[in-house]
C-alpha cells in the first residue's frame, strides 16, 4: 500500500471506508454502521413496484414445434420494446432452460411481460415439442386467450390439432392466428391455402372458423427490420387484435385464493419461492396460507409477493406471480400442490364426472373402452392415474360419446365440483371433462390400487 493514501469515506459508498489500494485492487472496510451489501442490493430491488394501472390478461403461443412461438413471443417484445411498453427479450432468454437451448425447442412453458395501450399482458410460450404435453396443459390452463402459430411453410401439423384441442378442451374461448414465415412462401395463393386449412381446423373444434382474426406476417422479419409489412406492422396489427378480440376475463376475487403451484424456486439469502398464476381470490403480504396435495397438507405466511420481478402488496385471480413463504423448504413442496387459504380446500381421491371422449377423427383413441381402464388425469398443474368404472348399465364407451362414469385417483389430489380436466393415454388426448360430484373413498377402492 502506498502512504499516500488517506482513511476516508468513499463518496458514493458511505458506509465503506478506504484502506488503500495496489494497482489492480481496492481495499475496503465496512463501517460498523453500514448496511449488508445483499440487504442494499434487495432495498434497490424491492423499489420497483407492479403498478396495477392497466387490465391484466394472461396470453401466449401455441402451435406445433419450430413455427415459430418463440421466435414470435421475441419480436412482440422487441417491437414493444421500442414503445416502451416491455423489455426486450431474446429467443434465448426465454428458452433458458439448458435442455431447450441445446435442442433448440421449448420444453417448460415460459413467462414473459408486456403492455400494449391498453393492457398489460402475461405470455405464456407454450411446448410445441410432443413430449412435453403435460407442459403445455399448464399453460393452455391459464391462458384468457391464445395465438395460434401456423408456418405458412408448413400449414396445420399434429401438434397444431393437438395444441388446438388441448386449448379447446381446457376452456380457452378466444383464438388469433398468426400465419408465420409469410416472407419463406412466394406464392400468394399457398397463404390463401394454408388460412382456409386453419379457418376448417378452428371449425372442427367448436371455434368460429369464419371469424376468427388471422394474421399474416413474419416473427423473423419483425426481430431484424426487414419487410416491415411482414415484421413489424405485422406484429402491431396482431397486438391491436388482441386488444380488440380477446374479452378481458371475469375473475373470481370473492372466493377464497387459489394458487396451482407451477414451479418451486430456492432464492439464495431470501428462502423458497413458490410460482404460478392464481386460480381465483386475493392474497396480500403476510396472509396465512395452506399447502394442500400428493399426500401433503402444511401452513405458513406469504412473506412476499412478486410478478415478473417487481412486488406487490397484493396478487388477485389471473396473476402470474411468485410467492415468498416464511419457513418453507425447496424439498416441503412440489409442482401439482396447491396454496390456497387455510381450511377452503379439501383433495379428494373420488368423483364422478361427465365427460366427453374425443372420436378417432379428432385424434383420440379408436376403440372404446371399460370399467377398469386406466387413463392419466390431467387438472390445474397436477396428473395422476386414475380408474374408470362406468354406470352399471354401461357396458363400454365408445369415441365420440358424451358420458357420466366415475374416477378414483391412485392418490388424493385437490378436486372440486366444477373442475376441469383432461384424460390422457399415453401420448394421446382421449377426453375432457367437469366434475359433477366429489364421492366418499371407500375400502374396496383402496383395494383395486393394491
């Protein structure tokens, strides 16, 4: 060290004091007055604020594989971006995940925030990968509205049936499409083609076909400003659609709070975070709270609300949110729980149902099935395998059919009367359905499961 350096305080810093300093380092001591530099760090953070000034909208892609929703989720930000209205976000920044970025597709559904004049919206990048359909049930479920994303290249693939029936069945109402990669077709008349196929498709699934607000452009255009009728206008004219033709949703704010749990993060120096996007009700910064499903039930207190990085004092119904929870451990909960107000939720292990069972020409299964048959039910962010009994005078269910049969899980899950959900056989969508009745376990159940 040099002598020449005196004690004193640094400017900017005035809890540091110097030391001294060699040619490469400087050397500090904290003043015994001064605050952690993690808790100064977490203050400045802390500072920004969600603003609830516009109506809240949960959106996003979906589509088959490398159409291009993530490519489109990037260029809405980038051109909002130059509004003001987001933070641009690159493809690779919302396919993080290590997987997705070596594999070049989206596996977990994926978050993003923007707003345009007169909403503030909540994207959701659905999977297109159809190994990851369990995924992208979660994300169809807490979409208010969706885009469709068709490559004009392409035209309707499996996964954009699937993805479609999948949205359908989940109760999303409201369709846009976006016809991508406009700019790799130079025959007009396959553009043509291609929204006539979709139009049928949408049709086919109880969607307004005729209707239905379709958008021809390029993602790809509008991220490198090139052709700004394909790119940038394009996505302009798609977001004004948006704002037009998706109805802002009723939310239920008067019902205790219900939060599907999505993802558990552990956040270094601040505890475990629980994600997802609030079912129903309002939670505010130091509520009681219940954890309820896979065999699980504990209290605690939300210590901490956030959405998209900026707190919040309270989250209501259709907020996609993160969650700080006093005492809890990354291992004490997992993905399919729910957190909810203590006492409003029971899991439940038997109900009966009314369901509709898709035909071979919608993609579900071709032959009929029986008592016993064994699917995978699918329902806010939880699956579970569950066994079918059929009515006594019903000897099979034939694709295609509308039926009531009753459904008994292989483990308590959180059930209500009115719930939504989806059967599955292995990679195959075989029908959807509403919970008419929650029905007492009896032993002879406990038996079938061994």
């Amino acid at each position: 060290l040099r002598p020449s350096f005196l004690l004193h305080f640094h400017p900017c810093h005035p809890h540091f004091l110097y030391v001294g300093r060699t040619s490469t380092a400087l050397f500090v001591l904290l003043h015994p007055c001064a605050v952690p530099l993690s808790r100064r760090t977490f203050a400045a953070e802390a500072k920004k604020t969600y603003s609830r000034e516009k109506p809240h909208v949960n959106i996003g892609t979906i589509g088959h594989v490398d159409h291009g929703k993530t490519t489109l989720t990037a260029a809405i930000t980038k051109v909002l971006a130059d509004a003001g209205g987001a933070n641009y976000k690159k493809y690779e920044d919302i396919d993080n995940a290590p997987e997705e970025k070596a594999r070049g597709i989206t596996i977990n559904a994926s978050h993003v925030e923007y707003t345009t004049s007169n909403r503030h919206y909540a994207h959701t990048d659905c999977p297109g990968h159809a190994d990851y359909v369990k995924n992208m049930i979660t994300g169809t479920a807490q979409m208010d509205g969706c885009i469709l994303v068709v490559a004009a290249t392409d035209g309707q693939m499996p996964q954009t049936r699937e993805h479609l029936l999948l949205a359908r069945q989940i109760g999303v109402e409201h369709v846009v499409v976006f016809i991508n990669k406009a700019d790799a077709v130079e025959d007009k008349e396959m553009l043509d083609l291609v929204e006539i196929e979709i139009r049928e498709l949408l049709t086919e699934f109880g969607y307004d076909g005729e209707n239905t607000p379709v958008v021809i452009g390029s993602a790809l255009c509008a991220l490198e400003n090139k052709q700004p009728e394909l790119g940038v206008n394009a996505v302009l004219k798609l977001l004004e659609i948006v704002d037009s033709y998706v109805p802002l949703p009723k939310r239920e704010l008067e019902k205790p709070f219900l939060l599907p749990i999505e993802g558990v993060y552990s956040i270094p120096g601040r505890g475990t975070v629980v994600t997802g996007t609030m079912e129903r009700g309002i939670i505010k910064k130091g509520d009681d709270c219940e954890f309820v499903g896979h065999n699980r039930s504990f209290k605690s207190v939300v210590t901490g609300i956030e959405m998209f990085h900026k707190s919040l004092d309270r989250a209501e119904a259709g907020d996609n949110l993160g969650a700080l929870v006093r005492g809890l451990k990354r291992e004490d909960v997992r993905r399919g729980m729910v957190m909810c107000k203590p006492g409003s939720i029971m899991p439940h292990q038997k109900v009966k149902a009314q369901i509709y069972v898709l035909s071979k020409e919608e993609g579900g299964r071709h032959k009929p099935f029986v008592t016993n048959f064994m699917p995978v039910m699918f329902s806010l962010t939880w699956d579970m395998a569950c066994r079918v009994t059929l009515p006594a005078n019903k000897e099979m269910v034939m694709p295609g059919e509308d039926t009531s049969l009753t459904l008994t899980l292989r483990q308590p899950m959180v059930l209500e009367k009115g719930q939504r959900f989806t059967l599955r056989d292995g990679n195959r969508t075989i029908g959807t359905g509403l919970v008419t009745e929650i029905l007492t376990v009896t032993d002879d159940d406990h038996c079938n499961w061994g």
